[in-house]
C-alpha cells in the first residue's frame, strides 16, 4: 500500500524498542552537537525540524504514540547507522531538495573519502568528520574505507512527514544569511 498525505505518521519499529532507549542515550551528545551544526548550517531546516519533532512528540497527526519517543532529541526526523558498509553512489529521494543530509563519521578507520561525483569533489571523511550535503540534489557515496570498523550516522529529513504536518519547506540557504552576523553591510 502506498502511503499517502493524509495517512497517520507512524514511529519506527526500531524506536520501540528497549534497546533503542540505550542507544538514544548512548549518543544524546552527539545528536545535541549535530543540532547545533544544523542550527548553523541551515536555521530555516533546523527550525522546520524542530517544529516537526516537536508536533510528533505532541501526537499530532501521529497514528499511536510510544514512550521511547520523549527520549528522542534530535531534529531530524530520521537517522540511518551504516556500519562496514560501501555506500553505492545515490540521491536521497525522501528529502527535499533544499534541506542537508548531515553525516557524520565514526569508528576507528583510518582511511576514507565521500565521493561527491556531480561536483567532482572528493573529501576527507576519517572519525569525527561531519558533512551536510544537499542529499537529493547531489549523487554521494563512500567505494572504500582502511584502516579498521567504519560507521556512519546518517541524519535526515523526511519531505512528507514535514508536508503531513503542514510545515514550510526550508529556503535554500545562502551567503547572505551569514552575511548579516559579519560587520559588512
């Protein structure tokens, strides 16, 4: 069955779990550092984002609520862990065009780039790298990592879920939103 606008927004198996208290607190850290990225990087998308959580931790246009979901703390409405995984070069079809995708790398390799092929661009992505790239605008993808275990925490935004709850889609941010916190004019 395809979900459609008007569906209830459902929590993920995974958050339901008892496990999944440990690991929410386990990296509640690290998730209040990839907020304050994203405040940085895109005000307009960490605002949406919040608001979204915000709504969802209130039932709104939630189907049933759950108990792990108070223990959520991010303003990202979802979050991936890929560990020891090749990562296929790929757009993110969920997002929208004009929000990141934050990654952030992890583990104890010692060798890795992401591979961002539409810009010809290849960067560094060791342990403690953290990277927001428009998702679905730009083909990314990791073809080798050395060195020992890597794990990425990939963070991002659902389109329809900020759309099912009537929020605006974040402005493409630019230079002139730093702009204003410099002393030019």
């Amino acid at each position: 069955m395809v979900k459609q606008l008007t569906d209830k927004l459902f929590i993920s198996t995974e958050l339901k779990t008892p496990a999944a208290v440990d690991f929410l607190q386990l990296t509640a850290n690290l998730e209040v550092i990839c907020n304050a990225i994203t405040a940085l990087v895109g005000p307009q998308q960490y605002d949406s984002g919040l608001a979204a959580i915000q709504q969802i931790k209130a039932g709104i246009e939630l189907n049933h609520s759950h108990p792990n979901l108070q223990e959520w703390i991010s303003v990202w409405s979802g979050l991936a862990l890929i560990v020891n995984r090749l990562t296929l070069f790929h757009r993110d079809k969920g997002a929208a065009p004009s929000c990141f995708d934050l990654l952030i790398g992890g583990g104890t390799h010692t060798e890795c780039n992401l591979d961002i092929p539409d810009l010809g661009a290849t960067f560094s992505y060791l342990p403690g790298t953290a990277i927001a790239l428009t998702g679905r605008v730009l083909r990314h993808g990791v073809r080798k990592w050395g060195g020992g275990e890597r794990i990425c925490f990939a963070h991002y935004m659902k389109d329809l879920v900020h759309n099912r709850l009537k929020l605006q889609r974040p402005d493409w941010t630019c230079i002139q939103d730093y702009l204003k916190f410099t002393h030019r004019n």
